[in-house]
C-alpha cells in the first residue's frame, strides 16, 4: 500500500464529506483499477457521474501510481 493525496471537487466533496484526503491505496508494478477501488470504498461514487485524473492527465480508471501521484476527482462542470 502506499499513501496518496486525493482532492474532491464539488458535488464529489460534498457526497463524501470532505474536500482531501490521504488515502491508503494498493502498490503494483502495474496499472491498478483506480477507479473500481474508489467506488468500492465510497458507494455514493456509483451514484454520481465524475472523471478521474491523475497527474493532471483525465484517466479511465487504470493508472499507475506513486507515492507522489496527484489524484482528483472532477464532477461535470460547464463553462464558457
């Protein structure tokens, strides 16, 4: 396992309770499913519709990681 930093935006922050964290998630030599882990953990992430970046590069959920690895979760946003 390894701790990584984690940030929360809107409608994601507010569902969890909270706008980061440091997470304990699972070490590989590999990609890891990001993804299926955080929604395994937090059930109300199968409830909302969110993309998931790391390393400020918007990923489908297999990724792999350090311990240095920035991930943020991103609700819908419009803008103009």
């Amino acid at each position: 396992m390894m701790n990584c930093k984690i940030i929360y935006f809107g409608l994601i922050a507010d569902a969890l309770g909270m706008p980061t964290e440091t997470l304990q998630v699972p070490s590989s030599d590999g990609p890891i499913d990001l993804r299926g882990f955080l929604e395994e953990k937090y059930p109300a992430l199968k409830t909302l519709t969110w993309k998931l970046a790391v390393d400020q590069e918007i990923v489908d959920g297999l990724c792999t990681l350090t311990e240095s690895s920035e991930i943020v979760l991103l609700p819908p946003f419009a803008g103009g």
